[in-house]
C-alpha cells in the first residue's frame, strides 16, 4: 500500500519536473533554439496542429532558425503562426523554407525572461508540493486505518520528505541555470 502511493508521488514529482524543462526550453536565451517553437500550433485544414509535425528545423546560426515544411501547401499557415505568436520573430519565407532571425535580447527583456523562470519554477514547487500533501494524507488514512503501522507511516512520511526535497532541490538548480543561462551576453 504505501509503496504504491510513494512510487505514484514520486511519478507525479517527475513529471512535474519535466513539465518545469519543456516550459524552461520555451524561454527564449540568447541562442535560437527549436524548443521556443514546442507549444505553437498551427491552423492545418481547419484544426490546430503542433508545428513540430508539420516542420523540421534546422540551427545554421546562432539567431537564426530554419523552419522546413514538410507540406509547401502549409507554409503560409505556419508562416503566420509564427508572426502571432509572443516570439517577437518575422518569418521570411523563400517558398521552400522559412527563416526566422532571432532578435538580439534586451537587458528588460531578459529580466522579464528571468521573472518568468522564477514564476514557473514555483508553479512547480507547488505542484511538487500538492503530490506530497495528497501522498501525506494517503499514508495518514492507511494508518488510521490500521492498514499499516504506526512506525512504517513514520518511515514512509520520512521518505516522502526526501523525495519532495530531491524534487524541489532539483527545480531550484534548474532555475539557477536557466537564470545564468539569460544572463549570458
């Protein structure tokens, strides 16, 4: 019983870490890279698709991305995805590629870029926090229960401390790096 909710916590504590990376790689640093294009979508025939299934992209810059359709007929629609969106880019298309030339960050923007980083590295933290009150009150119930002992609820209250600690260590050295990262000139 308790093994299940622990193991289950520590899932939902991954993956609340993972969420943490994949929004980390949508803010954008001072390189081009293809993760700030992961959670654009695309009007393709009337429904909204993600541009990673419709494009490939390549990096020959370090400000400067190459978006490849694999469908020509697409390429206005993603064209005009990436102008809407909060990327600040526009898109040049050649007809068989589209170029989008990063700008150069601003000392405000990177400090709004780090803002941003901080806020959804605690959005984190309390999802992190969230699993192990829900893992807290699983194990409280099977001991009241009397499903399990007393001292292996302590046990387990124990481990559940260590894993959130792990998990929430793990995220502020991800926000420090990211942090160091928007800083780089």
């Amino acid at each position: 019983m308790i093994e299940e909710t622990m193991f289950e916590a520590e899932e939902k504590m991954d993956k609340a870490v993972e969420v943490l990376k994949e929004d980390f790689a949508g803010i954008r640093t001072g390189r081009a890279n293809p993760g700030l294009f992961n959670k654009l979508l695309v009007n393709y025939y009337g429904a909204p698709t993600p541009l990673q299934q419709l494009a490939s992209f390549q990096n020959p810059e370090p400000r400067t991305i190459l978006v490849v359709p694999f469908d020509k007929s697409a390429m206005h629609e993603i064209e005009k995805a990436i102008r809407d969106s909060d990327l600040g880019v526009n898109p040049a298309s050649d007809g068989h590629q589209i170029r989008c030339v990063m700008p150069e960050l601003t000392e405000q923007r990177r400090k709004e870029y780090i803002k941003l980083a901080h806020h959804k590295a605690e959005e984190g933290r309390v999802s992190i926090r969230n699993v192990r009150r829900k893992a807290k009150t699983d194990i409280d119930r099977l001991v009241k229960d009397g499903d399990v002992g007393e001292d292996e609820g302590a046990r387990a209250e124990k481990e559940l401390e260590a894993l959130t600690k792990k998990h929430t260590d793990l995220i502020d050295s991800l926000v420090k790096h990211k942090e160091s990262e928007l800083l780089e000139v």
